[in-house]
C-alpha cells in the first residue's frame, strides 16, 4: 500500500486545519462574548493541536484516516514543541505534542497536572549540502559536536577526513542550519551533544531551545530542510522523515559502541527498547544498544489530567481521549510507510494506563 508523500500529507493537513478553524469559529482563540480561551471548547465535533514539526507527517495521515472513520476533525498547528507547551499551557488548544518532556519551568505555568503519552519515536538526522560528494558521511560523537561548537569550519578538517577515507571532501567554508523556534526535535539533538562532549556541555547545554555558537536559524523541521537546500556547504538537523521525503542525504552516526549506524526505523525501533517509567517521560539519546541509532527520541502528546476546563463538555474531552488511544494503537500502523518507529509493547501499555488516569470532573473518561 502506498502513503502519501510529504507534500500530500501537509495539503491533507492544511485542507483539514482550514475545515476545522471554519468549525471552531475561525481559529481566532477567541468567541462572541471575547473569551479568550475558547478556541478548545467550541464546536464538539472539532479538536485543536499544536507544537512539533516531527510528528507533523505522521499526524497529518493520522488526522486524515481518523476523520474518514470517525468523522472528527483535527486541526493540528506544526509551530514546533515549544510553541505547542505555550498553547497548551495558555488552554487555546485540546492538545500539545513535544519531542521533549515538560521541564521544570513549564511544569510551574501548568495550574493542573499534564500527561505525557507517548506517541511515536524517530530519528534526528544529520542533513547536508556538498554538490561533489555522492557518499554517505560518517560522524564521530566529538567531530560532530566540534562542528556545531564551531571549531571545525571546514569540511576538508582532518578531524572528518579521518572517519570519510577516500571520501573527496571539498575545501569549502561548513554553515551551520539550526531551528530558530523552541523545538523538541533541538532538545534531542542537544541532549544528545551533552551526553557525549563536555565541552557542548559546559558552553552550550541541552534544552528546546540554546544559545548556538554559530549558524543560521530557521523555523521548524521545513525551514532548516530548506536552509540545507539552499546553502551550499550546509549541515543541520531535522527529523528523518524530511530528510528522505525531500531527497536530501543524511549522515551515519558513530553510536556508543563505536559503531556508525545509518538512522533507519530498525536503529530507532533498538534504540527504544528500553524500560518506560510510569509518567513515559525517558531519553533516549546515545543509546547502549551496539545497533541502536543514537539520536532519536520519543515525542508525546500533552494534555490536561483533568478535562473539565473551559467550559468544555465531557463529549468532547471523551472524543480526545478515544483520538489518542486509537492513535497508540491503530494509528501506528502508519509509522513505518512515514519513516516513524512504531511503539513498542511497553510504550503503548504506558500509554494506555496514562491515558486511563484522565479524568472528566474527577471521574475516569476510558474505562
């Protein structure tokens, strides 16, 4: 069976974000009487999301089969994790997603608790642009990390030639692409540069969003891929599912055990098969797995324990939580065709007993 392409996915997603702002009153997150916080609680029949541009693909497909069996319409905004948290936070959406879980700050703007439910895991690749060079690139953990530091600047640095033997890297100037916006998919790619160089560590630290030593900012998944397109000499991070849906090479990565390893549902799916605590808030950057790829990570959808708020009707609160749950199971068979690693048994059973603590007016909505 053949998916739909990138493209596709976002024209699917941007005809169904317009039905449903059309439904929920024009999107404005605010109705007649001037509530400002009534965007979520409008027309039962639509949901609001918004946050990470990694999930962007594969919820685009989700929402589009949900809303044909279902008939429930999903307006979901890919303006990056960080933005997704502010929304949630702020009560305009029913939902946030995240590539990384509510830190300490975020969790203190809550007024009630939020539930992590995780809901896909994937890979952040490493993407660029060298005209001349047809083959794969390797990078070593302290290369790539000396990279993004700025200490290595051009692409012929010894410190590259010594894991791309027989490669002809160019002397050519290297730039470096980042997110602007606050995003999950930098804090897995910064977790990841913490855990394995001091040095990134100390001067630049982890987080969904950093002070870069160097480089050019663009605005979620779509605009660093177009920043690597546009700039010759080029390298930045994105999620894999753009790298491969826009033709655009990516490197292999030297894992923990020394091995590089080509980012691929199977190294994601060994990078995942880990222990998942109780609230699924896990890491799963520089894995121990000898083929586990080592920068990927989980990303969840947030939402509110509690659902009663704003004035919103159990129906819609039960319409959410039945979304979700079809979305760990059901859903999931679209992950593969979209370069997205399914759950695994013990995520999805996390993600169920999560999903079973939301409450409408202190009673549980799944029995």
């Amino acid at each position: 069976m053949k998916f739909l392409n990138l493209k596709s996915t976002l024209a699917i997603a941007a005809l169904f974000g317009s039905m449903a702002l059309t439904s929920c009153g024009g999107g404005s997150g605010s109705d007649k009487k001037g509530d400002s916080t009534a965007t979520a609680s409008g027309d039962d029949n639509s949901l609001i999301g918004a946050g990470s541009s990694f999930d962007n693909p594969l919820f685009s497909k989700m929402f589009y089969d949900y809303n044909s069996s279902n008939g429930l319409k999903v307006d979901y905004q890919s303006v990056g994790s960080g933005a997704g948290i502010a929304q949630l936070t702020s009560r305009t959406v029913d939902f946030g997603a995240s590539d990384a879980p509510m830190n300490g700050k975020q969790d203190s703007a809550v007024t009630s608790p939020v539930l992590h439910i995780p809901i896909t895991a994937g890979a952040v690749v490493l993407s660029y642009n060298l005209a001349g060079v047809k083959d794969t690139l390797k990078f070593a953990p302290t290369v790539l990390a000396d990279i993004f530091l700025g200490k290595i600047t051009k692409w012929n640095d010894p410190k590259i030639a010594a894991d791309n033997k027989g490669v002809a890297l160019p002397d050519q100037a290297i730039t470096i692409a980042h997110r602007a916006d606050g995003s999950g998919t930098t804090s897995i790619f910064t977790s990841y540069l913490s855990k394995v160089s001091e040095d990134w560590n100390t001067k630049v630290g982890k987080g969904t969003s950093v002070n870069w030593p160097v480089g050019l900012g663009g605005k979620g998944n779509d605009g660093v891929s177009s920043l690597i397109k546009q700039t010759p000499g080029a390298i930045g991070y994105i999620e894999l599912a753009y790298a491969i849906q826009n033709n655009m090479p990516y490197a292999k990565i030297q894992n923990k055990a020394g091995v590089f390893i080509t980012p691929t549902i199977a190294s994601v799916t060994a990078a995942a098969n880990i222990t998942i605590p109780a609230d699924s808030k896990v890491s799963l950057t520089n894995t121990d797995a000898k083929d586990g790829y080592p920068i990927a990570g989980f990303s969840w959808v947030l939402i509110y324990k509690e659902q009663k708020y704003n004035n919103r009707s159990a129906d819609r609160a039960t319409k959410l939580l039945k979304l979700l749950s079809w979305m760990i199971h059901d859903g999931q068979k679209f992950s593969g065709a979209l370069y997205y690693a399914p759950l695994s048994p013990a995520a999805v059973s996390t993600g169920d007993a999560i999903l079973k603590s939301a409450t409408y007016d202190g009673k549980p909505i799944l029995q």
